[in-house]
C-alpha cells in the first residue's frame, strides 16, 4: 500500500510504502514523482540504504538532492510506516468482528508486558493472538 509523506511546491509527490522485510532486514520504498509535459519523472529508493531502485527524467545532481531528503527524513517515514502497519493491523481485526474495546484493552495488556506496540513484529504476534482470543468472544 502506498501512502503520501508530502508534495513539494513544484508538484513532485513523495510517497512511501509499507514496510518489506527480506534476508537483509526491513526496507521501505520511497516515491518521488514530478509531472512533466509527457506524464511523469519519477525516481525510487530504498530506505536505510539510499539504493536508487530505478528513476527517469531527474539529472545525477536531483537524484543526489532527492536522497538527501529522504536520508533528512527517514527516522519520520518510518515512523509512519510503523503506525500504518499497526493501523491497518487493527482495522483488519475490527472488521473480523472483534471489538474495540477487547482489542484495546489487549493491546494495553501488551503494551505493559513489555512489548514495543509499532514493530512489525509485534502487529504480527498480535494479530494471531488478537485472532485466537476473538474465538471465544
């Protein structure tokens, strides 16, 4: 899924996905595209790494300003990223038939267990605890 961070004053929109995992770690796409008289310039990286994925239509020089902004802006975007994950993750137990009131009061349980609520990690284990416990509801 994506989602918008912020469109810049000459129209380029930045937007990011959800967060991947592989062998490697975890990575987020960032998308930077500007309209232009035949459709769009676009550009890809990848976060933490600043690997530019694949571009068309920025010079050598927009691409290295484009990465700095993303660097400048990382610790953000994933944060966000985090809370889409953790969001969606609860839309999608809500839409199960759990109720909210079950789900937070769960989800403060393991807060206070010691669990860090926005890891992907944590969305995953709780979702299958969430998805057990709501059998008996």
């Amino acid at each position: 899924m994506k989602y918008t961070y912020v469109e810049f004053a000459d129209g380029t929109l930045v937007t990011f996905n959800d967060i991947r995992k592989d062998k490697n770690g975890e990575h987020i796409d960032v998308y930077f595209e500007r309209p232009v008289d035949t459709g769009f310039d676009y550009l890809q990286i990848s976060l933490p790494d600043l690997d530019t994925a694949s571009f068309e239509g920025y010079s050598e020089a927009e691409i290295e300003d484009l990465k700095d902004f993303a660097a400048d802006n990382a610790a953000l975007i994933w944060e966000m990223a985090r809370e889409a994950s953790y969001l969606r993750t609860k839309r999608e137990l809500l839409n199960s038939g759990i109720s909210i009131l079950v789900y937070e009061f769960l989800a403060s349980v393991w807060c206070l267990t010691g669990a860090f609520f926005f890891t992907p990690k944590f969305s995953e284990q709780f979702s299958k605890k969430l998805l057990k416990s709501s059998q008996f509801i």
